[in-house]
C-alpha cells in the first residue's frame, strides 16, 4: 500500500522527489504519512 500512495502522489505533484510516504504500524492498524513539497500540497489535497 504505502508504493501505491508515493507511485499516486508523485504523479500529481511538481517535485516528485520531495514525496516521502512513511508507515507506523500500530498493533491494530497502520497509518501512512503522505509529506509532499509546500506549494504541492494543494494538490495532493484537492
């Protein structure tokens, strides 16, 4: 999972070599954290 969301998030951002997708498993779930560049942030979240 956390390949698809850099391979997604690289695709629509301006400096894809910025994206960084970091996963902390807990001992139920796991969260993704999605860092883009400041002025691409707009589009990962719109």
């Amino acid at each position: 999972m956390k390949e698809l969301i850099e391979m997604i998030a690289k695709a629509l951002v301006d400096s894809p070599d910025q994206v960084v997708v970091r996963a902390i498993e807990g001992e139920q779930s796991t969260v993704l954290e999605l860092r883009v560049a400041p002025n691409d942030l707009g589009k990962v979240i719109g």
